[in-house]
C-alpha cells in the first residue's frame, strides 16, 4: 500500500513511485510476475487517468 500525506499530495511522488515499482516488476528477470493489481477511489477520476497512463507505459 502507498499513500502519500496530504501536504505531499499534487507534488507527483507517488506517480513517480508507482511507476518505478512498475519499471522494477517488469525488469525481474523471474517470469511469474504476470499482473499488476491497484485500487482507487472510483471517484477520483485524477488517480484513474494517472494509473491508466501508468499501466500503459512501454
């Protein structure tokens, strides 16, 4: 779980985080690593757009 204190929040931390959690899953060399699972408030739209770009990244 990552959740980043309010006063941090905007800043793109988190964005910056998740995605080098993601570069790191898909560099193991292990093959057994084959979904990335997040959750979000279905109501922040915000967050939606941010890991729909995310996920989509090369």
């Amino acid at each position: 779980m990552l959740i980043t204190d309010q006063k941090h929040q905007g800043k793109g931390y988190r964005k910056e985080a998740i995605k080098l959690i993601i570069l790191d899953i898909r560099n193991m060399k292990e093959d057994r690593h084959q979904t990335i699972t997040l959750s979000y408030e279905h109501s922040n739209e915000h967050a939606k757009r941010v890991y729909e770009k995310l996920i989509s990244m090369k």
